[in-house]
C-alpha cells in the first residue's frame, strides 16, 4: 500500500478518484493501491459507495475525477470489455448469469467471448473446441462438474456463486473484483465458498472483494479499507481497521 511504489507493483490503483452525479458527489478523494496477488476487502455501511467504486473499477461508470491504473496502464475511461481483456473481472451483488442456460453453457459462453474474440470466422470452430474445454476444466475447478448440465436457475446461491468464479476463470481473469460473494448465501455454504475464494487467491491472483460478512473479509483479506459516505474512512491490516475509532464511531449500532 505504499504510495511511492513504482506503478507495475499494483495491480490496481485509484488515485484520487471520485463519482458526482446530478449534483451528488457518491465518491471522492478514493485512494487505494492493491498489489499484484494482494487481497483488499472493502467495508463500509449501506449506500456507502462500494459498488459504486467497483463499478467505476471495472469500467461501468466513468469516475468524474482521479485515475485509475490497472497493471500501470491508465484505464479510467477504457470500456469493460477491454479491461477484461486486460485480466479484469468482476461479480455483481446480484446474480447475473443466463438462468435459462445450463452450468456448461454460461462457462463456455464466457471462454468463448475471449477467445471468438477475434472476428475471424474460420477460427471459430476451434475456438468453440476450445471454450467446452475450458469450460470443463473451469467447472472442475470450482467443483460444479456434477451439475453441468443442470439449468443455471436450478442452483443454489452458493452454487450460483461458484458458477460467477467459474467464468472469470474462463474469462482468464487475474484480478478479481468480488461484489457481496457471499449475499443470499446459505451459511453452511459460506466456509465452502470462503475457501475456494481463497483458493483463487492463493493461486495468484489479486482479489479486491466487498463483502458485509465480517467473518469473511478478516479470515480472506489482508488489507482492508473502509467506505463511509463516498470516502475511505481507513485502511490497514484487518486487527488495525477494526480496531479504529472512527470505525467503530460509523458502525455504531450496526454489528461489525
Ligand atoms: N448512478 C447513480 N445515480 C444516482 N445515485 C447513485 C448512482 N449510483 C449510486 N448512487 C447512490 O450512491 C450511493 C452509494 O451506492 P452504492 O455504491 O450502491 O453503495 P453500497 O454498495 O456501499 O451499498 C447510494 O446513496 C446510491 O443511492
Ligand atoms: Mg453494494
């Protein structure tokens, strides 16, 4: 998290970054540095602006001030699409896959937005080859290979939410943007989840994950920042940020 360090150490990084729309200012002044293979878990109370700073991360809002820097390059106002190709993925608080589609489907839909990514015609047989195998290999990898013929909507929330790892690994993504991974989750499904999670993490990657489960974030995450009212209100190791006054203060009544 040290500021003079040179840009290719983070995976991430915003600088300055803040959100205002029709007169309201959502984020400001966010500052955050996650390096290659780190583990950041944001916090912070509802409406406090999480999402709205994972989706400034992943390129569906366009942040109204600051930068943000993924693997160096400036990326503030680069498209989704292309900082997925760049190794960025992301989850949504609320379940976006194709329910009507089978587990192998949605697995090979997304190894096949990578790699048809090319127009040619003539590679798409081979990359259609290609997407069921990685599809296969990334169903195994989550543990969803016995229910990969199953309709999405049949799942569990835990299984959806293990389906939503298995197609950012399909898409090839190295950093990890996790919104609310264990929302809707039954809890004898969360250590299951809270382990592969830190699985993927363990194999490399960088994962930046909001998530109220307090539980979770302090077991997975090795820095922690918290948002309250559109600004970080600290970051640190997991002891330090819970044990800050200010944190406590907007906690207040709530159960951290
Ligand atoms: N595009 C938008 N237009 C207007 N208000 C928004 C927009 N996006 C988020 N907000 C507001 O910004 C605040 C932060 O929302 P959000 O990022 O969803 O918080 P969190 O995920 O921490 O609960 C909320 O008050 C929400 O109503
Ligand atoms: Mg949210």
């Amino acid at each position: 998290m040290s500021p003079v360090a040179e840009p290719q150490s983070h995976a991430l990084e915003a600088m300055g970054l803040g959100f205002r729309v029709g007169g309201a200012t959502i984020l400001s002044d966010i500052d955050l540095a996650v390096p290659a293979g780190g583990f950041l878990g944001i916090i912070g109370p509802n409406g406090a602006g999480k999402t709205t700073l994972l989706n400034l991360l992943s390129g569906l809002l366009a942040p109204t001030s600051g930068s943000i820097r993924l693997e160096g390059r400036d990326v503030a106002h680069v498209a989704p699409s292309a900082r997925a190709g760049l190794g960025l993925g992301r989850t949504f608080q609320t379940s976006s896959l194709f329910n009507a589609l089978s587990v192998f489907e949605n697995a090979r839909l997304s190894a096949l937005a990578r790699l048809g990514g090319s127009g040619h015609f003539w590679r798409r047989p081979r990359s259609r080859d290609e997407a069921s195998q990685v599809a296969i290999e990334v169903l195994a990898d989550v543990g969803l290979s016995s229910l990969a013929d199953r309709p999405t909507g049949l799942l569990s929330h835990g299984d959806k939410r293990k389906l939503e790892l298995a197609i950012l690994l399909a898409a090839r993504a190295r950093i990890l943007l996790l919104d609310e991974p264990m929302a809707g989750v039954n809890t004898e499904d969360v250590p299951l989840l809270m382990e592969l999670i830190g699985r993927l993490h363990g194999e490399g990657r960088t994962v930046v994950m909001v998530e109220h489960h307090m539980a979770v974030v302090v077991g997975l995450a090795e820095t922690i920042a918290v948002l309250d009212s559109g600004r970080v209100l600290a970051t640190g190791d997991p002891e330090s940020v819970i044990a800050n006054d200010d944190v406590q203060r907007a906690y207040l009544g709530q159960p951290l």
